[in-house]
C-alpha cells in the first residue's frame, strides 16, 4: 500500500482515495501503508471506503460515491477485483469513459483476475 500511493502521489495526485477489505487477523497492512505514505508525504488522508469481502456490489457503489465527489484523481483499491468494480462505479457515475482517463486506478494483488 505504501509503495503504490508513493506511486501515485509522484504522478502528481494531490491525494490518494483507498477502498479496502475490512481488517484480517494480521491486521491490514495495505490500508496502514496507504496511510503511512500519505502521512510521510503530508497529505491528509480522506476516510477509507471499507467493502466487505464477499460483495463486490459494495465497491461498485463506493466508485459511484468517488466519482460524485469530481475531485478524485487516484483509486488505491485492496485488490484486482475490488479495483474493477470501482472504476465500473465510476463509469456508471458518469465520471470516466473507455477507456477511464481521468483518474489513475491502481490494485494489488496476484488473484486469476490479475
């Protein structure tokens, strides 16, 4: 989580939005990576959208909220599955077309999807 939002916010992003799983056993470390890179760099992290792990409907949703905002310009999603379901809610929304230029979306994970 701390290298891909040192990724994006060096793309010249002001800020980075997360969308994650709720946290495991062994805490989340994607999420605290996220947050720890947006605290180094003294960018004030907005809340994290936390989606459930079995509804991908959640992440679509929480894409359609992003994009009603108008000021997201980078998506750090917890995984592949998660990161396509959100920019799906922001093409539902209206806020990107095909392909999606207007805001850097950026996963993590190894799943088939991928």
């Amino acid at each position: 989580g701390r290298w891909m939002t040192m990724h994006l916010l060096d793309l010249g992003h002001r800020t980075v939005f997360h969308v994650g799983r709720p946290e495991g056993p062994t805490d989340n470390t994607r999420t605290n990576g996220w947050r720890d890179a947006l605290k180094e760099r003294g960018v004030t992290a907005p809340d994290p959208i936390i989606v459930p792990d079995d509804d991908l409907e959640e992440s679509v949703k929480a894409g359609r909220t992003l994009g009603r905002r108008g000021d997201e310009t980078a998506i750090f999603a917890g995984n592949d599955e998660t990161a396509i379901a959100v920019i799906r809610g922001l093409r539902e929304g209206g806020r990107c077309g095909k392909p999606c230029l207007r805001a850097s979306e950026r996963a993590y994970g190894d799943g088939e999807i991928a």
